[in-house]
C-alpha cells in the first residue's frame, strides 16, 4: 500500500520589537540571566499587563504579509498550566479569538507547479521564560531566566495542506522571507527566532480521512524540518506496514542521530479569557492603514524585476529573496550600473566578499555608489575585470573613491597598442614552443600565451585587445 | 489598636496641602504602600514589602492625605470574617475613611456593620493598579466613612483613569454639574424578586427603610428582573475561574510561605499552596480550577448569562433615578467559612459585582434595622452620593 504524508506546522516567530509584549523591558533574551525584568514580567501582586502597541503593530503586519485577515476583535487568554517557566500559572496567549485568519504561501513544488500552502490562524502570545538545567557538583539543578519571559511571539497555524517535506522546508524559506519583508522578525531557526513544531500523519494515498498524529518539536533549521519529517513518515509507514497503530503523542527531532524520539507530554490546561488585557479591536480603517504600509512583497517584486531589468525568473527570485539584497541592487542601478553588471558583480563578488568579512549589505563600506562607480570603469575599459576584483576588496577598507584606488596601486587598463606589442615581442620570444603548438592547430596554446602576457603587465593590460593582436601576430 | 491595624504608619506626618489635606485614611493590606507588608490576609504574601505605591495610594498622597495604617482583612479581601477588621478604624476615630476592595460586597457589608456609609464605585472608576486582587473583572476599592461628602471627597482624590493599567476604563468623576436633588421628580425602584428571598422579618425592616425613602418624597416603583437570582450563579462561576487563575502567581518561589522538605518543583508548589491558603479561599480556588478543568462549558454558560444581566441592568438602570435593594440576609456565624455561607452573606450586593453599578450602603435609620442600599447607574457614581448626602442632611435635620 502507498501512503501520503498529511503535514500541519505551528511555527513560532519572536517578533524584533525593542520591548517585551506586556511591559517596556528589554526584548534582548541573550542578556546576562535576569537582566531584563520588571514587576510587570514577574508577575508582582498588583502589577498590571500593558499590551505593547508596537509588538501589536509588527504582529499585524506579520499577518498581513503572510495574506490573512486581520480580525476586527481578538483578546488574550490564559492558557493555564504550573510549571516553573511560568511566574503566574498561565501563559497569555490567544487561544479563542486569534488577531489573524486565514492566508497563505505560494510555493513551488517538486515538479515545478506553483502550490498554495494555506495558514488556518495567526495568534500573538507571550513567551515563557528559560530553564537551565546544570550540575552543581553532583547535585542536578534548574536554573530559571525571566529575560525571555514576556517577549512578544506570534504562532502561525497552517492547515495540514503539506504532504512532502519540500513542501514544509519551501513554506518555511518563503515564510521566512516574506516575514523579513514586513521587518517584523529575522525568523532565523539557528538562533531560534523561528521555531517550527510539524504535525504529521499518513494515510493510504487516495484516502481523505485524517488519522492519528505525531507533533515533531525541536527542528533548528529548515532542513532539519524536512529530514525530521521525512524520518517520520517512514517510521510511521512501518509502524502501520507492521500492523500496530500510530499513538497520539509528541517526539523530539535528534539532530545527531537523525531520528524523532518520544518525549513525556507536558500537561496542557485550559484556555480561559483573561479579564486583565483589553479586547484588541480593528476598525476596517485601521487595518487599510496598516495594508499601507506594507512594502512591496517578495512574490511582486521579482515579477518586476524581470519586466524591468530583464533578469531570470531564477535571478530575480534570489534578488527579491532578501529585501536588502533587492534593494542594494535597485540602488546600484540608479546609481549608474548596468542590469546585467550589477547582477552579476552583486551576487558573485560582493555578496561572497561580505559573507568572509561578516559584513550585510546594510553596513558596507561598500555603499551603491562606490560600486558603481566600480562597475562603470569597467564598462568603460579603463580597468580590466582583475583589476575591478582588487579594486573591490580595497574598497573594504579605504574610503578612497573606486578612481583613487586604481590611480593610486597604477592599476589602470593597458590598451596602448605600442606598449601592448612589446610585450608580445618579449613572451613570443621565451615560450617558441607554445607558439609552435599553436601553430600545429593547438587552440589552447593560444590562452596560455595570453595569460603569459597578462601576467607580464602586472594584470592591467586590456585582455580583448591582447587576444586581437596575438591573433594577428601568429595568423601571419 | 491592634484589632484594627496589622500594619501602623511609623512616621505620621502633617501631610501636604491638596484636596484630601488632614484626612487621615486606612487601607487594607491588599493596597500597596511602598516598603510597607503587602501580605493581603494571605500567608501566601507572607513577609512580601511592597515595591511601589499603588495608584490609589500615590493620589492619596500627593493629594495630602495621611496613611494611617494597614488594617485587618480576610484573605485576598475575600469575604468579612471575624479577623477582618475592616470599619472599625474609622468607627474608632483612627482613620476618616478606609478603603477596601468591593469582590461581593465586602466594603457595603462592612460598612453597614459599623453603622458607616459604604461606597462601591463603578467598576474601573478607580484605578486597581497597586491592589492584590482576586477576580479582576469584578473587584473595585471601595470606600467606608462617617458621611457620604467624605466619601466624595476621597473619591475626588483618587478616581480617575490610570495610564499604566490599560485594562481600566476612561472613566472620571466629577460632581459640578450636578443639579439640586428634587426627590419629589425622583423615583427610586424596587426589584420584585430581590424580595422573594427575605423572612417576614426582614421584610418588615426593608419596608420601613424604604419608607423613610417615601416620607421624604421620593416616589417607589416595583420592577420585574426575573434572572435576578441568576446574578449570585454568576458570580459563583466567574469570580472562582478568574480568581483560581489570579492566585496561580503565588508559588511560594519568590516570598510567601514555603513548606520545607519537598522532593521536587511540583511538591513544592502543592504543599505550599496548600498550607499557605485559608480554608474559604481554597475552596474558591478549587471550584475555579473545578470549572477550568472540568467544566469549561458551564463556565461559557456563565459568561454568556452575565452579558445578558448587564444588559438587563442597562435597561432597568434608565427606568429609575435609583433602586434599592435590602443588604444582607442574616447568617449563621457558623457558615462564614464555607462557600455557601460566604454567598448567603452576599446575596443582595454581589450583582452590583457582576454589573459594575455604583452602589452604596445608608446606615439603618434607627437601631436594630439592617439598613439599605442605594444602587445608580453605572458611571453615575456622582448622582448616587448626591443621593446619599441629601437623605444624610435630611436625617440631621438640614433640608
């Protein structure tokens, strides 16, 4: 029998707001334990929550950039439950009136085919705080840090629309992207502002009941979200194959050993409506307001970007993939630069560059003007493409203008023709042997005297004219 | 002294210039005043010192009030048992007012006790910030004091919106407006089934309140509120859930009482809960948990039946310029610890709790009457003491 795999994700996202959700501390979870507390997060008698209206507004915009309708009244609830992560018995989330339904991720599937990944909800909550579990000489002990207790989280709830684990790890990529986008979060999974718990189960392929599932935690990357799935799916084929049944239960992803394993059920209480946080309401106005400032989206901006400056669906799609990098390369282009040029030298020199130096595009020295200013000597033939390549990585460290650098390290193009032949004369004369394998029909003698010649002019003769003139000299 | 106050001012000053100057206020322990014991009558707050002022009390001072001291209450303000000492501070000339939270009708009770006027505001009239609560959605500071101006005053003092609490309405008091009062254009009502419940005795007492009402012009209507014994249900359902969850911070982790020698995290919390909490309390927290866990669904029923109870006290509160209602039943002291006990005493206040009303207890006319209550319109809290004063003024012989 074939099975099909039916795959829901709950994917948690810290939003990068400066505060926590109910009061103005620090949203920094990687501080020094305990730093960043107050009253309000502690749960003091008498304190009182206060919902950030920033967090709320990165929230809504999270909402609205991942297509769902923001609702014109959601409110916090107390999911209830004792743990020692939790300084008040309940953790506030929204459990019966989410801020979002519905939306979706356009993905492409294995095959090629656009795919429409829907969300079911979008709710915002609270964070709990950390335990740390330690050794005090034989003794085990639990440590516990506030800091992340209170920062602002939102859930996304898909439908169990996936079947395949490309279908989880492109939702994810395209989420992840699209989030970015609204700057509402960096949804990283190694450093755990994204999270993404799956839920899975299969069935015979053909079938539309939905079966027993398997909730699968503890992924910190997207690939490790498409190798735990994937281990799952096989696991549970045996399990049925073998005539048992799948339990409802939750396993842990062990990265090490590649399998799910698992774990014991926390207790899961109640959700009753908080009584504290006021009821959260949209008007339709607010919402159009909010609509406004969403910028143009990943999915539209690469469209464009194939209408305007004639690049490949694949190109543009990794440009638009990253608002910074798509940005960077508009910018270049206004600064001067050529579509194909600024492509090119944008992905294949200065993103490289950046990665080795842990630069972003952001904070380069390297600004769009610089580089273009780069790219248009090279277009110009004043400089060759391995001179633009070390002019470039001065550029890192020198303010100097792109001009400057190559005036001063004498870097500019040898086109002179006088100056070109003698050179020609000189490496003619020490390599007879290239020179008679070209002529007994070897192509590639040819490519090995030019680099002889460029390496004779210190890298900064012009390469088209050399090949010219060689042509010439050895056709005689 | 020390069967009035758990906690007493050790430096009473003059107090500063302001609208509340030379007003000497008690509080209950469940009010915050920074470096004070905020212990609420709870041994789950056992040795915690306020960090900050509560609202209330940062108007009470800035407004050159003096603080004269924290005074006995039941746990968390839930119910007046024999250790509150709530009344007797002003009763005693040791304070002009105190103020205490209002979950069923403590603050009205206790007032009524003393032979004092008592006032629970509108719910969010004052600002909760600072107040170890128990069922938020419900509890407001209420005020106990000689005359209903003091209690104006006070209130003047400290009602009013709180930036820092958002779950408190935009609400604000003020009386300039206020035209003369003419009990002979008002109408005070009556509901019918708030009646059903009392002995022939008490009846009796009842009429001869309202008769007093009458005397002085007022005209009395009878209306019908058919779910009216829904309200003390309501409150049974809602008031536990929301107080089982407003306790749940108490763990016994960062102060309060721990028991020695659990095993783990777990044992820890059971054991302390269990030996920190009082007997009326526990079983409050345990019905709570009861419907959170079991019986979310009866929990729901309750919610909706209350929206359908404000909107029937929206409705009757247009009806009248005020209603009145008997005060309390008489109780068994030996039910006072018990769940039953505690509802029995707060049969006819607890749907000014469940409503928001202002409401406000009128000390018996003559000795041996229980007294009766004053109840106006939610947000009218200023009409409401108008009302009080002008029967205060009558009974001292002005007017």
């Amino acid at each position: 029998m074939e099975f099909e795999a039916v795959i829901g994700l709950e994917i948690h996202v810290e939003l990068n707001c400066a505060t926590k959700l109910f009061c103005d501390c620090p949203n920094n979870p990687g501080d020094d334990p305990n730093i960043n507390t107050c009253p309000v997060c502690l749960w003091y008698p008498g304190t009182a929550p206060r919902l950030s209206g920033a967090a709320l507004e990165k929230a809504a915009l999270l909402c609205l950039g991942l297509n769902a309708e923001l609702q014109p009244k959601s409110a916090f609830d107390q999911k209830v439950y004792y743990y020692p992560d939790l300084p008040k018995g309940y953790q506030l989330s929204q459990a019966h009136l989410p801020l979002a339904r519905g939306g979706w991720v356009d993905i492409t599937d294995e095959d090629g085919s656009p795919k429409r990944l829907r969300i079911h909800h979008i709710h915002m909550e609270e964070d709990v705080a950390k335990l740390v579990h330690e050794m005090e000489g034989r003794t085990p002990i639990s440590l516990v840090d506030f800091n992340r207790a209170g920062v602002p989280l939102v859930e996304i709830v898909t439908e169990p629309d996936f079947r395949t684990p490309h279908h989880a790890m492109e939702f994810l990529k395209a989420l992840r992207t699209q989030v970015r986008y609204v700057g509402s979060s960096e949804c990283s999974m190694e450093n755990g502002t994204m999270r993404a718990d799956a839920n899975i189960s299969i069935r015979p392929k053909g079938d539309d009941r939905m079966n027993t599932k398997v909730e699968v935690k503890n992924m910190n990357s997207v690939r490790h979200v498409g190798d735990a799935i994937a281990y799952e799916l096989s696991r549970q084929s045996a399990v049925v194959r073998a005539g048992e049944s799948v339990v409802l239960h939750t396993r842990l992803w062990d990265p090490d050993k590649k399998v799910t394993l698992p774990m014991r059920q926390k207790f899961e209480g109640p959700c009753v409506p908080d009584p504290c946080v006021p009821v959260i309401e949209l008007s339709p106005e607010e919402v159009e307001t909010l609509r406004a400032r969403l910028p143009e989206m990943p999915a539209v901006r690469a469209e464009r970007f194939v209408r305007q400056y004639g690049l490949s669906p694949e190109e543009a799609t990794y440009l638009s993939s990253d608002p910074e990098t798509a940005g960077y390369f508009e910018e270049l282009i206004r600064a001067g630069a050529q579509n194909r040029a600024a492509m090119h030298w944008l992905t294949t020199q200065l993103l490289p560059a950046l990665r080795e130096r842990r630069q972003d595009l952001s904070r380069t020295p390297v600004t769009p003007e610089r580089l273009a200013a780069l790219l248009e000597m090279l277009t110009k033939d004043e400089i060759n493409a391995n001179a633009a390549r070390d002019v470039l990585s001065c550029m890192f460290d020198s303010s100097d203008a792109p001009q400057d650098i190559v005036k001063a390290k004498g870097l500019g193009q040898v086109s002179d023709t006088g100056a070109l032949e003698s050179m020609i004369d000189q490496v003619l004369s020490v390599q007879a042997s290239a020179v008679a394998d070209f002529k007994n029909g070897q192509g590639k003698a040819l490519g090995f005297l030019i680099g002889q010649i460029m390496q004779a002019s210190g890298g900064k003769a012009n390469p088209k004219v050399i090949r010219a003139l060689l042509t010439q000299r050895l056709s005689l | 002294m020390n069967n009035i106050f758990s906690y007493r001012n050790p430096s009473i000053s003059e107090g500063a210039d302001g609208l509340l100057a030379g007003m000497k206020i008690a509080l209950q322990s469940s009010i915050a005043v920074a470096g004070w014991p905020m212990e609420a009558g709870s041994e789950a707050l056992e040795g915690f010192k306020a960090l900050e002022d509560a609202a209330v009390v940062e108007r009470l001072k800035q407004n050159g009030a003096v603080i004269s001291g924290l005074t006995h209450t039941s746990e968390f303000g839930f119910g007046i048992n024999g250790s509150s000492g709530a009344g007797r501070a002003v009763e005693q000339k040791e304070a002009d007012a105190e103020i205490m939270l209002d979950l069923a009708g403590e603050a009205r009770l206790a007032a009524g006790r003393a032979g004092l006027w008592g006032f629970k505001p509108s719910w969010g009239l004052i600002p909760r910030l600072g107040v170890a609560g128990l069922i938020p959605s419900m509890e407001v500071c209420g005020i106990l004091a000689k005359t209903p101006g003091d209690i104006r005053a006070v209130i003047k003092g400290i009602a009013g919106a709180e930036d820092r609490d958002f779950s408190q309405p935009d609400l604000d008091f003020s009386d300039d407006a206020l035209e003369d009062l003419q009990p002979k254009k008002m109408t005070v009502g009556i509901i019918e089934e708030s009646l059903s419940a009392l002995s022939a005795s008490e009846r009796n007492a009842f009429d001869e309140e309202v008769d007093e009402l009458t005397q002085t012009g007022f005209s009395v209507k009878f209306f019908s509120w058919p779910d009216y014994a829904l309200c003390l249900v309501v409150h049974k359902v809602v008031g536990s859930v929301e107080a089982s969850s407003a306790v749940g911070r108490y763990d016994s982790v960062r102060f309060g009482k721990r028991v020695p020698g659990a095993k783990n995290w777990n044992e820890m919390y059971l054991q302390s809960r269990g030996a920190s909490f009082g007997i009326l309390v526990k079983s409050y927290l345990m019905q709570g948990a009861y419907f959170q866990f079991e019986r979310y669904d009866a929990y729901e029923h309750a919610c909706r039946i209350r929206s359908r109870l404000v909107k029937d006290a929206r409705r009757l509160e247009t009806q009248a310029d005020a209603l009145v209602f008997p005060v309390q039943k008489a109780v068994p002291t030996d039910t006072s610890e018990t769940l039953d006990g505690f509802y029995e005493q707060f049969t006819h206040t607890a749907h000014a709790n469940i409503t928001g009303w202002p409401a406000m207890t009128v000390p018996p006319s003559a000795a041996g009457r229980p007294g009766l209550q004053l109840v106006g319109a939610l947000q009218a809290d200023a009409q409401l003491i108008a009302l009080g004063d002008y029967l205060f003024q009558k009974r001292r012989g002005g007017k």
